[in-house]
C-alpha cells in the first residue's frame, strides 16, 4: 500500500506548488491596470465611454470579492453627455470555501449612488437599443456544452441599495419620470428562509404632474427549485401630490399577506387591506389555473365608514341631498367568485344607513365577442326611504310653462347600452318611500335581450289599494319607443295626494286602467307621441276647494242681484265619478263623465293636450233635487236645469267658470217657447171648438129645416092623399 501513501504525497506536493502560484499571482495581481483595457474593449464593442475613475480593490480570503469607485458608462450617440449609468460605487463577496461544496455565499452587496438615465427621442430610438443587441437575437449554450453544474445552495447575505435614481424622458409623448433617493435593503436572502425587504422611494411625474413618496416593508420567501414565493406582513404607503390627485394630496396604504406556487398555478392573498382615508377595504381570495383559465374566489368585506368624509378627502363634489346626515354608515361584504368569463356574485349585502340590502348575481359570457354578456341577478332591499338621498325641493318650484310641446329636453336614454344588455334580475323591497309617496311589498322583474328591457311583472301595495302593471323599453329601431299598461285598485287618492302634493284636493277610493304607447327621444316626444287609453273612477270621495252647489247658489243669486253670503270653503261629495279616455298623438278625447253626487248628477266631454299642456273640457251638472245639502238650498228654479262648467286653460293656471246665465237664458227662451206654444194650442183649441159649435148650429139648422121640409112635404101629400081619397069617392059615388 506504499504506492497509495507515495501518491498522496505526490498529489499534496502538486497542490501546494498550484497554491504557491495561485497565491504568488494574486498577490502580485492589480485590477486597476486592466481599467483601460477594460474601457478599450467596451469603446470598440458599444462605442460608448467606460470610466473608472476611482480604485478597484480585490480581496481573496476567506472572502473573494471586490469593491469599486466611482464608474460610469457614457451615452449612446445623439442622446448628450449625461452618462447612461453611473455609481458611485460597488461592493460584492462571495465566501470561498463554500464554493468548493457548490455553495454560493454572498455577503451582503452594496450598491450606492445608482444613475441612470433612459431617454427615447421623437422618431423612436432610444439609447439602450445598442445595448441590446439585434432583434430576436438570444444567447445560445455553446455546443456541446452541457452547461455548468447547478449551485447546491445560494445564500446572500442581503442587498443594499442607497442613494439610486433613475429618469425616463419619451420625446414622442413628452413623458418625463424621475425615480430619485431610492434605497433598498434587504435581511439574509437563501432558499426557503424569509427575509425583510425595506424600500424607500420617490417619484415625478409630468403628464399628469404627480409627485410620489412611497415606503414599504415586507417579509418574503422564495423558493427558486419548488417555485414557490411568499410575501408577508406587507406595508406599503403611498403618499400622491399634484393636480390630478383628489384634494391635491393622497394617501393609500396596503397591508396584507400574498403567496404563490408557480408549481401548481395558484396564488392566495390573505387579510389584504387597502386604506384610503375613513375607507378600509380586506380582502381574501385565492386563484387556481394560472397557467389555464384561472379560477377565483374572494371576499370583499368593507367596515362601516363614511361615505361624505370619503368624499371630501377625495375632493369630490358633494352630494345634495335632503338629509345630510345620509351615507355616513355605509358597509359593504361580498363573497366572490369565478374566471374572466364568468363571475358569481354568491352573496352581497350592503348597509346603506338604515337600510339593508341583499344581493346575489350571475355574469356570463363576460369579454365573449360572439354573444352578449348576460347577468341573472337578484335583490332584497328591506326598507329605504329614497328622498333623504335625493336633492332637496326648492323652495320656490317653477313654473311650468305653457306650450311644452316644445320641449326638446333629451331624456338620455343610455341606447347602446340597452341594446348590448343581456340580463334578468328580480327586486324585492320592503318598503319604499320617494317623492313622498309610501309603497310596500314591492315586486318586479327585469328582463333585458335584444334591445327589449322588460319590467314585468310590477306590483306593490300602495294606500290600502294595490298597483299592477308592466313597462317595456324598445330600442332596437332608431328610436326609443315605450309602452306601458297599469292597474290600480282600491286605492286611497286623498292621502295619496297628500303625500305628492302636499294636498289631498281630491279624495275617494281610486280605481285606475292604463294602456299607453310612446315613442321618441325627447320629453315634448314622447308628449306628442302618447297613444292609448285610460280610465279612472272614484268611489265615495269628495273634491277640495271647489263646491259645485255653492257656486250655483252664487250664480243664482247674482243673476237675481240678490246678496248672497258664503258658506266658507266646502268640498263636492260625490258618491262615484268615472271617466275613460283615448290618447292620440298626445291628446286624450274624452266625452263619458258621470258624476253622482248628492243633489247633482254632472258628464262632460273635452281634450286635454298633453303635448301643449292646456286643456278644454265641458262639464254639464244637473240639480236633481232643491233639498238643503252641502251648505245650503238651491233654488226650485234650478231643479232639473242642466249647468255648463268649463275648464280651460294651462295646466299650471287652469280657469273654471260656470256657465249659469246662459242656462238660465236656455231656461228662459225655453219657457217663452213653451208659453207660446201653449198659447197657440190654447187658440186653437178655441177656434175648433167655435168652429165645431157653429158646425153643431149648422146641422142643427139644417136639420130643423130638413124637419120642417119633410113636414110640410108630409102635410102636402097627405092633403093630396086626401084630395085623392075625395075625387076617388066622389067617383065611385
């Protein structure tokens, strides 16, 4: 075994000669008298200046490493005598012994004072192209070569970075970016053992003029081999200045913790929370399929805020609105998921104050150019009263002017939006209150394909009645058309009207059909284009501020210039008044008012302009009865007298006047005829009874005479007779 122990002798002879030269040639080695061979050989390869002003130091154990001065690299040409890159120095070691077990331990590098400056001129060059290299060219392994052995561990004892900036100017788009006083430091970095990362930067901006400071601290994991990275306990501020940034200045943190398995193409981000202001929005969510389709699920929950300090902080116009104690709770939580075609709203409820809102919704075919997007939704609102969220009324509100069938105000129908809506989405909602009108039980479904938006079926209960209807939006031709059908039933007008109008000028329980079609993309169109029929009745009720009898009993007493003393402001009672109508081009033509009421039955007939906003309308009212009611008596004279009542005018200034001489002229020229026909019959009567007593005189006369002819024709023959008799027996004698 002699030959082994000679071997060894001779090999460890070997080495100590190799590592007396090794050592012999680093100890004699100096790096700085290769600097301008260095910046030869970059001159020829890049035509660009290298300088290395400053020293170059080695060191060699146990440490191998070296650390520069200051060094630069010049610009490309046309680009100015700013250097490209410049530092201010560098400093690097790598352990040596661990090498030789393919170990690379770095201790920690520091880079200070990092320039560099990127510029792209007007006809789109920049000068980093020469850096480069040729387009699609890559670096390719030499052949045969087998590439060198993988590292069997990688341990940095940390990065640092102080002092860098780097600028961007685009002479195209007049970009200018600045990166300045950016430092980076970062803990022990090796394979599967977290480090701390801390940076600092700022930045400037020039289209738009914005001004950035942003800190962050993190710790991360990275696992190169299994490709798995983690980030955690993550705070980043962000702190924005300039014009475009709400309020002139922002800040926006964002904490939380991310992961990924590149492995398995997921990704997971656990109690991420973003902060803006009084706003505080976490999230957790996972996605799958990174390198497919990928798949997510998340949770948003948002923490009661408010909603108006929000708002004011982002510099934000304020809302107007009639309670301004609104949107100062506001929460939100949703349960998310899906893929970027699809997404499941699995549940969404929304704290809006003193509401509660519940929601749940399917989106489908989402960023599919073949067919529409479509979303199934569905609601559940507990109770909201929308006019504290509305404008407040204004004190003084305008007048409506007269002729509004010019009214060009478009209506801002959101056409193409319509027309690319695929959607079907259910409401329910427990109560609501707007305009000052109070509904209850509200149901309707939306449906929404091929330029047709449906609400149907629509119902709710409303002042003791009920409302059915359906409502459809037609968008598919070039313009908008409308078509609406509704039913009330049982409900009470006058608290109704009191709530809308401030004034229940009529009252009753209110029966109503309406059947309509419109079309147009204005509000005096969609007036002039009203198609359709409605009718309207009212049971048991009474009209404010107007007594027909009353102002029958003022005509009258004018009429008979007597002095007449009011009653003070009663209502007309009716017992029922119905009325039915057809639109046409914006005009409803009406002619079957029946009115019954105590002591007057009323019908009328007329037009009502829609369009125009005037109306003229012909009631006619007849006293059925003299008895005393609603005030006082009427006068006999009146019994049974039918009454024009005209109403005519705007809508917001309507005139009523009662048309009582002119009856009473009827009234009059009708008994003047009467008594004269009467008269005339009278006459008659005498002359054909005169006429038929001097008949009755005549045939008497006649008939005396006939008498007293056929008596003394009688007389005559019978003396003939008897003359006869005597010659005859004077004769036979």
């Amino acid at each position: 075994m002699k030959w082994i122990k000679w071997t060894l002798i001779g090999v460890g002879g070997v080495l100590i000669v190799l590592i007396a030269l090794v050592v012999s040639f680093l100890a004699t080695f100096d790096p700085n008298a290769y600097k301008a061979e260095l910046a030869t050989t970059v001159k020829r390869e890049t035509g660009r200046n290298l300088a290395i002003p400053g020293e170059v130091s080695i060191s060699y154990f146990p440490w191998l490493g070296f650390e520069t001065g200051r060094v630069s690299l010049g610009n490309a040409k046309g680009f100015g005598d700013t250097p490209f890159a410049e530092v201010a120095g560098v400093r690097v070691k790598v352990e040596v012994l661990p090498l030789l077990r393919r170990v690379l331990s770095v201790d920690v590098i520091e880079l200070s004072g990092l320039r560099l400056d990127l510029q792209k001129r007007s006809d789109g060059t920049s000068n980093w192209d020469d850096l480069a290299g040729p387009p699609g060219e890559a670096a390719k392994p030499a052949a045969g070569s087998g590439g060198a052995p993988p590292l069997a561990a990688l341990s940095v004892g940390g990065l640092r970075v102080t002092d860098a900036a780097v600028r961007y100017r685009d002479a195209q788009s007049g970009q200018d970016v600045a990166l300045m006083d950016v430092s980076l430091l970062t803990g022990k970095v090796a394979p599967r053992v977290p480090f701390d990362v801390e940076l600092n930067a700022k930045a400037a901006v020039n289209q738009p003029q914005v001004s950035v400071a942003l800190r962050m601290s993190a710790t991360v994991t990275a696992d190169i081999d299994a490709k798995r990275f983690a980030v955690a306990d993550l705070d980043l501020v962000t702190d924005l200045a300039g014009e475009p940034v709400p309020a002139g200045a922002l800040s926006v943190a964002l904490a939380g913790n991310a992961a990924a398995d590149l492995t398995a193409q997921t990704a997971r981000l656990s109690a991420l929370e973003l902060k803006v202001g009084p706003l505080v929005a976490k999230l957790d969510g996972a996605v799958k399929g990174l390198d497919k389709t990928p798949q997510f699920d998340a949770t948003l929950d948002i923490p009661a805020f408010d909603a108006r300090a929000l708002m004011k902080q982002l510099a934000l116009p304020p809302l107007d609105t009639a309670d301004p104690d609104v949107l100062k709770q506001v929460a939100v939580r949703a349960q998310l998921a899906g893929s970027p075609a699809t997404i499941d709203v699995k549940s969404l409820a929304i704290a809006l104050d003193d509401s509660q809102i519940e929601a749940s919704a399917e989106l489908r075919n989402l960023g599919n150019p073949k067919e529409l997007p479509r979303v199934n939704a569905q609601v559940n609102i507990s109770a909201i009263n929308l006019d504290r969220y509305l404008p407040p009324d204004a004190e003084e509100a305008a007048k409506p002017e007269a002729g509004g069938a010019g009214d060009d105000t478009p209506i801002g129908l959101p056409v193409e939006l319509l027309r690319g809506l695929n959607a079907r989405a259910e409401m329910q909602l427990g109560a609501v209150t707007v305009k000052k009108l109070n509904a209850s039980d509200i149901a309707v479904t939306l449906t929404a394909r091929d330029g047709v938006v449906r609400l149907e079926p629509l119902s709710l209960s409303l002042y003791d009645g009920l409302f059915k209807g359906k409502t459809s939006v037609d968008v598919r031709g070039a313009q908008p058309s409308f078509a609406v059908q509704a039913q009330l039933s049982g409900v009470q007008a006058g608290p109704l009207l009191a709530d809308f109008m401030g004034d229940d000028k009529v009252r009753g329980r209110a029966e109503a059909k309406l059947a309509i079609t419109t079309s147009g993309e204005t509000i005096g169109a969609l007036k002039r284009g009203l198609n359709g029929t409605v009718a309207l009745a009212f049971a048991d009720g009474a009209v404010k501020d107007f007594n027909l009898a009353e102002q029958l009993r003022k005509a009258e007493a004018k009429l008979k210039k007597q002095d007449y003393s009011s009653s003070g402001d009663q209502p007309t009672d009716f017992s029922a008044v119905s009325v039915s109508g057809v639109f046409k081009d914006g005009v409803l033509h009406t002619d079957d008012l029946d009115l019954r009421a105590p002591l007057l039955r009323a019908g009328g007939q007329g037009q009502i302009d829609i369009a125009a906003e005037t109306l003229n309308y012909l009631a006619t009212v007849t006293l059925t009865s003299t008895k005393t009611g609603q005030g006082g008596e009427v006068g006999a004279e009146l019994k049974g007298l039918p009454v024009p009542v005209r109403v005519q005018g705007s809508f917001a200034d309507p005139k009523v006047s009662l048309e009582l001489a002119k009856a009473m002229q009827a009234k009059a020229g009708a008994a003047i005829k009467e008594a004269t026909e009467a008269e005339k019959a009278r006459l008659k009567a005498e002359a054909d009874q005169a006429k038929a007593e001097l008949a009755e005189k005549q045939a008497a006369e006649k008939a005396r005479l006939q008498q007293k002819a056929d008596e003394e024709k009688q007389k005559a023959e019978d003396a003939l007779k008897d003359k006869a008799k005597s010659k005859l027996k004077n004769l036979l004698q």
